[in-house]
C-alpha cells in the first residue's frame, strides 16, 4: 500500500479528483426514487402506529378483572406505562446490543420481563 508521500502536488490532487469522480458514480441516484418496495414499507410503518394506539385502547377492555378496586388513576398509569416503557426500552436495548451484542440483548431483556 502506498501511502501518497512519494506524490507530487499535481500528482495528488490528480489522484483525489479520480477518486472523487468514482465515488460520484456510485452515489448516483437513479432517476425513479419513489418505488414500489419504499411505498410498501411507508404503509407498513404506518399502519403499526394505528397497532399501537390499538394496543394501548385494548388495555381499557379488562380493567373490571385485572385491576379490581382500583382507582381510575391508577389504571391510567398502568396504561400509560406502555407509552413511557416503549421508547425507553427501545433505546436502553439500543445500548445492550451495541455493548453486548444482539443475544446479549435479548437475554436481557427476556430476563427482564419474566422477572419484571
């Protein structure tokens, strides 16, 4: 490997202009930027905000049996538990994986619900 300090300037900035026009190339955008795939998945993810509002009503459904005597409020907590606890969650298991890998992440977090 060589590492250039051989070069003149002319040779150099020749060198880094080459260079700068392959790089060029392969960044070049194509002229249909809007495809089938990218519009499926813009629908996927929106679709998954409706999920999770779904998610947090359904939690009202079984209030009478899971939080018998319990106070509005405090049914109110437990629901919004979920909305803190998700983004939390996602950016403490953000940090477990890049620290100790995917698996290193997920057992944690397994251990996590079973004994949470």
């Amino acid at each position: 490997a060589t590492t250039g300090k051989h070069l003149n300037p002319e040779e150099k900035e020749r060198r880094l202009s080459q260079m700068s026009l392959l790089l060029l190339d392969e960044l070049e955008v194509d002229a249909i930027t809007v495809t089938t795939p990218l519009i499926f998945a813009v629908l996927i993810a929106s679709m998954l905000m409706f999920n999770m509002g779904y998610n947090i009503s359904v939690m009202n459904a079984p209030e009478p049996f899971v939080f018998p005597g319990h106070s509005t409020s405090a049914w109110s907590m437990a629901v919004a538990a979920f909305c803190v606890g998700g983004p939390l969650g996602a950016v403490l298991a953000g940090q477990w994986a890049d620290q100790r890998g995917r698996r290193g992440a997920l057992m944690i977090t397994t251990w996590l619900f079973i004994f949470g």
